[in-house]
C-alpha cells in the first residue's frame, strides 16, 4: 500500500466542486494570478510548496474530509489487528503517539529521546518527569491495545485507567482520579465546571459515548471536545483525551487518530471555536488525524 496524498490537482478540484466559485475567485483567495490556476488544473505543473500549503489549508476549509476518511477505512482492514500483528508499525504508532501527543503538551523532548526512553537509555538533559512522561505513555498505549476490540465500550474505569498509567508516580496529580479544585486554562475563554460537577458531567459523556449514530466521525469529534471542556484532571486532560479519541477510531474501524504537534496551534483554535458552537473546525481536525494514522500505516506496511 502507498502513503495517502490527495495531490495538489485533486485539491483545487475538490475545492471548486465544494464551493462552486470560479477559478478566478479561486485564485484570489490563494493570493495567485488566473494563469497558476490554469497552470495547475490543465498543464499538470506543481505548485510552489508553500503555495501547496496554502492550498491543502483552503482544502481543509470548505471540503469535508468525512468522506475522504470513509474511504480509507476500506484499504485498511482491521487495524487493530495490524497494530497487534505487525511489529514495525507497532513500534511506529507507539513512538509517534507518544512524541506527539506529549509535544501538544509542552513537552521539550525530540522523537529520537523519546525512542531512548521506551529503550531504557539515559536521555541527556532531559530531567526524570520528561522520560516518565514518555515511558508512561507508550504503558497507555500498551494497555489501551492490550484491551480494545471492534465495538469496544469505553467506561469510567476504562478512562480512569488510562488517566492513572499517564500520571504513574506523579502523585501531587491524584493518578486515576478526578480533580479536586479549579484548574486555570489559557486556551478557552469558557469556564470550566466546579470539582463538584466533573463526576457527573464525565458520567453523562460516557453515558452516551458509545451511541455513534450514523456519523461516527462527527461524534468522536464531539466526545472529544467536550471531555476536553470538562477537564476533569489536574494534569493529563489532552493526553488521556488524545487516548480516549483513539480508542474511538480503532474500535470503529478507523486507523488511529494521530495529532501532530505541528498543528497544535490550529487544534486549539478548533476546540476554541467549539466553545461557540462551531464544531467545523474540529471535525476537520479529527479527520486529518485519522488520515495521519492511514499514513502511519501505509507507510511501516
């Protein structure tokens, strides 16, 4: 199998087809003359690459990656089987999960530090809590594998589990448990519910975490945002939300939903636009990380 690309072309065509404006228009939102549309759509000439970058971001905007997700899912089969199965592409999820998903969160080691850390090796100038961070994921992802299955039902212990192996030995951050006073945000401008509140709103989420009606990207991406609004811990919100998004997407059939630190910025400008009701964004954002874990897979397959 190859790594999936939509390419420049297929882009600017989807685009005009979602939006219907006309390659004149289409060339003044990309900041080009009318020539490089042309140039690009019937003379099969590549864009600059940082054209093409403004290209894939106008694409993201007005073209709904649910379908181009729905598709992939039918060249990948059974991917929690390939995870189990394939040594290599284990290997491969464990360390860019793991890198990236501690570098959303501020974390300074690189994903060759992190590789020295699932090994055991001393990582130099990196202090103790940065290796355990990283040694403590790859263990949630070990146990998350170990245990999901097609249709898999996420439940309160399932969560609290993964909350507790994220935060093994961080004590002050109560491991495995709920948090017990406020916690300050600098990425929202909601308030976050009270101590008092958090049992009962991560119940109702997983009361119906399971129930993915007819659009089951759409409503991972919901669960997400709104265990993220929650913040129900301390410490290890986004991390153990990054771990329930992928049991999700795995148990529905999905590649896994892999976030790349390089698109933290436009992640909390998607959760921060659902504060308002405008979930597009993060939907969006969902999708791109599911065709990440496609990547992912075509490429150690």
């Amino acid at each position: 199998m190859k790594v999936f690309r939509l390419s420049d072309k297929e882009k600017l065509q989807k685009i005009l087809k979602a939006t219907g404006v006309s390659r004149s228009e289409l060339a003044r939102q990309l900041e080009v003359n009318y020539k490089a549309i042309y140039r690009w759509l019937d003379c099969g000439i590549n864009p600059h690459p940082r054209q093409s970058k403004d290209i894939d971001q106008l694409f993201k905007k007005y073209v709904d990656l649910r379908e181009v997700v729905l598709s992939l899912r039918k060249s990948a089969k059974e991917p929690i089987k390939l995870l189990r199965e394939n040594n290599k592409l284990r290997e491969k999820f464990f360390l860019e999960m793991t890198y990236n998903s501690n570098a959303i969160e501020g974390s300074r080691m690189t994903v060759k530090e992190t590789e020295l850390a699932f090994e055991g090796k001393k990582v130099k100038g990196k202090e103790l809590f940065e290796v355990l961070e990283a040694v403590n994921h790859k263990n949630a992802l070990e146990f998350l594998l170990e245990n999901i299955k097609p249709n898999f039902k996420i439940d309160e212990q399932y969560a609290l589990k993964l909350h507790s192996i994220i935060m093994y030995n961080f004590n002050n951050k109560l491991p495995g448990k709920y948090r017990t006073g406020h916690v300050n945000l600098t990425n929202t401008e909601k308030e976050l519910p009270s101590a008092q509140e958090v049992p009962l709103r991560v119940g109702k989420l997983l009361k119906n975490i399971n129930n993915y009606g007819k659009d089951a990207i759409g409503k991972i991406a919901l669960d997400h945002y709104e265990f993220e609004a929650i913040h129900p811990f301390f410490d290890g919100n986004g991390r153990v939300g990054r771990l329930i998004t992928l049991t999700q997407t795995l148990s529905k059939g999905f590649a896994p939903a892999l976030l790349k630190v390089d698109d933290r910025y436009k992640y909390y400008m998607a959760l921060g636009k659902a504060d308002f009701g405008d979930y597009k964004n993060i939907i969006q954002m969902i999708c791109d990380s599911i065709i990440e874990g496609y990547n992912l897979f075509f490429q150690a397959i």
